[in-house]
C-alpha cells in the first residue's frame, strides 16, 4: 500500500516536472516574444493625433498648429477662420 502511494507521488513530480520543462521550452520558442518586441518599437514611432478646432478633422500633433491656449488647428487657414468667428 505504501508502496503505490510513494510511486504515484513520484509518477506525479516527474509529470510536473515534464509539464514544467514544456512549457520553459515553448515559452522560450514563442513568436508572441518577437510580435511584443515589434509592437513595442511601433508604439514609440506612433504619434498622438490632435482633432482640429474648426473643421474637426485629425491631425498628427507635430503638424498641428496651436493658439495661445493651446488649441490645436490643422492648418493656418483655420486658425484664421477660427478667431474671426470667435
């Protein structure tokens, strides 16, 4: 009896322990680390978009033209058009 017991605790460890090293194994050939590097650089190259206060269209923020409280236009013409109205 005791017997059984001490050869299933030992079949259960050396099948943890195999599960175990699977999963280092696949882990350490998984695409999805490659995709993270990739998606990381994309992030630092992507740009915030600003919405344009007159005709509300996007923009990226380095080609946005600002105001003196900071509101964001997509061109000099709008922000033309923009303070005569307001």
């Amino acid at each position: 009896m005791i017997v059984r017991l001490i050869v299933f605790v030992a079949i259960f460890f050396i099948g943890w322990w195999l599960y175990r090293q699977f999963i280092i194994f696949k882990r350490g050939q998984s695409p999805q680390e490659t995709k993270t590097k990739d998606s990381s650089k994309k992030d630092e190259s992507q740009e915030s978009m600003v919405r344009c206060e007159e005709c509300q269209t996007f923009t990226p923020r380095s080609h946005a033209i600002h105001d003196q409280e900071a509101r964001p236009f997509c061109s000099a013409e709008h922000l033309k058009a923009f303070n005569q109205k307001h």
